[in-house]
C-alpha cells in the first residue's frame, strides 16, 4: 500500500475580512426573517460540536 500525503491549504492569499465587509456582516447580523438566532446557532456549533 502506497502512503499519501496530506497536502496543505494555502492561507497566505487570505487577509480575513475588509472593513467594507465587516460593516456589512454587522449590517445583517441577526437580520433573518426566521424565528432562529444565527447567534445562537453559532454559539451552539461552537462550543457542543468542537
């Protein structure tokens, strides 16, 4: 049997969020039409599954 390797993920492209794009996630945080809280959501994925 042959061994494979792993190949990594190139990250050095990413600079993260921009100040347009951060403005714009706060603009539409918690702005769903639905009765779930996307920050809840979120807290939940976060601390339960990891």
């Amino acid at each position: 049997m042959n061994a494979t390797t792993i190949k990594k993920i190139d990250k050095s492209k990413n600079k993260g969020l921009t100040k347009n794009k951060k403005e714009l996630l706060k603009k539409h945080m918690g702005s769903a039409s639905s009765k779930i809280d996307m920050n809840d959501v979120r807290h939940w994925w976060k601390y339960e599954n990891h």
